[in-house]
C-alpha cells in the first residue's frame, strides 16, 4: 500500500522549471532513495513534497499521503541537510525534544524527556542526559546531525523523509544510522525517503531508487536492477564513477 504518492510534480521559479513532472510512490516499510548530481533538484523535490518552498516558487501536481493532505509533524517528518539551521539557538536540546513531542503526543513533560533519552540514546549519544542540557551551539555538527535524527524518529511519523543524513557523521556513526533507518522501516513499518550523494548508502539501504538529473526524473527502479542493469545512461555514468 503507498503511504506517499507523488503525482506529476512540478516545481518552478520565475526563471526557470526546478522539478519537473515528477512521478513515484513509497510503500510502508519501504525506503527510496533520491540520487543525482548537486543542483539536479533532489532536495527541492523533497521541499515540494513537504510544503516548505519559499514563495518565489510555484508548485503544481499531486502529492498525498494515504490519499489525503500531508500533516507535517504527525504523518511526515523531515532531517534537513543542515542541522544548525534547524535548532532554536536559544533553547536546549531538552526543550527542543519535550515543546516538539509535547505538541504532538498526549504526553507528560516527565513521560517526554524519558522518549527523548531513548532516542538520543538510540543513535549513539551515550550521555544523552548531559546532551538534553546543552544548547546547539554546544554540540559538533555530527551531534547535531544525530540529535536531529532522534527528534523526527521519537514522533514516530509514518514517512520520514532523510536529506544527507550522514554526511556529517563518521563511518561507525553512519553505519548505525542506516542501520536504525533501516530498523524503523522494517519494525514499525515507517516509508522512508533519503537524498544523498553517497551510492555506497543507498546500495546499503534503499529497496527503490529514483534518479535525477536537471529537474527531471531519469530512473525510477529498483535497487538492484539500477546498480546491475541501469536503463539510463546518465545512471549508467553514476555507477561506472562509483568504480
């Protein structure tokens, strides 16, 4: 069954088409990965999908989750690219986790920061009662990358949509990221979307792949059959530069 459908998608600007025509599903239980060169408008899509473009940008075509509107926060939730840019600079990450689950879960503030400890605990942050102290400027980008990571998974959405979540992280570190990624879809059923440079992780991770390249999408196939039988050239080229 498709928890997102993403139907005819096309994202411009006054100048020029960013995404277009864009076409896909996700299942439960089952991740997507989005590849493509910078500037092929991977995260825009992603943006698109989540209703977060800036107003110098029109969007037209479908996008639904389980048939109806998308609920951001509850049913969607979304790691950015960028991890500082995402935390409130005057809050700790203890007020970040319980005011944002809080808001979407009956919970006390007490039951709150025991789920935030078992998240932050979860994606390897060993002292997370010291982290739940600490405002973002405190911690390294690759803390913040994991903090983020257990923030979007404690509000248990059911489609979590990942832009580079790695990419700060260390090998170990990255490694047991796409192992709870892959956890989440394979227990609890969660679709995942994840955008990333990096073939080596969606070869590890993804059962789908879309592949895009000047706003378009090229490829729309499965994982094994994009990496041993790719139908595009352009993918061709992706994986004969993986080596």
């Amino acid at each position: 069954m498709s928890v997102l459908e993403v139907k005819n998608l096309t994202i411009q600007t006054r100048q020029k088409t960013v995404v277009s025509q864009a076409t896909f599903s996700v299942d439960a239980g089952m991740i997507l990965g989005i590849i493509g060169e910078s500037g092929s408008g991977k995260s825009t899509l992603c943006n698109g999908i989540m209703g977060l473009l800036p107003p110098s940008m029109t969007c037209e075509g479908d996008v639904l989750y389980d048939g109806k509107k998308i609920v951001r926060g509850r049913d969607v939730s979304m790691i950015t690219q960028h991890p500082m840019s995402a935390f409130n600079p005057l809050q700790t990450i203890g007020r970040h986790f319980i005011e944002t689950l809080c808001a979407h879960h009956p919970l006390s503030k007490k039951e709150a920061h025991l789920k935030a400890l078992e998240a932050l605990t979860s994606v390897q942050l060993s002292n997370a009662e010291d982290v739940m102290k600490r405002y973002p400027v405190e911690l390294s980008g690759g803390m913040l990358q994991r903090v983020m990571i257990a923030l979007q998974i404690v509000l248990d959405a059911t489609l979590l949509i990942a832009d580079e979540p790695t990419t700060a992280l260390d090998t170990l570190n990255q490694k047991e990221i796409l192992r709870l990624l892959r956890h989440r879809a394979d227990e609890a059923g969660t679709a995942i979307i994840i955008v990333t440079h990096d073939l080596g992780v969606i070869a590890e991770i993804a059962d789908t792949v879309v592949v895009m390249k000047d706003g378009k999408i090229v490829e729309y196939n499965d994982v094994w059959r994009c990496f041993d039988a790719p139908q595009h050239p352009y993918t061709k080229r992706l994986m004969e530069a993986r080596g």
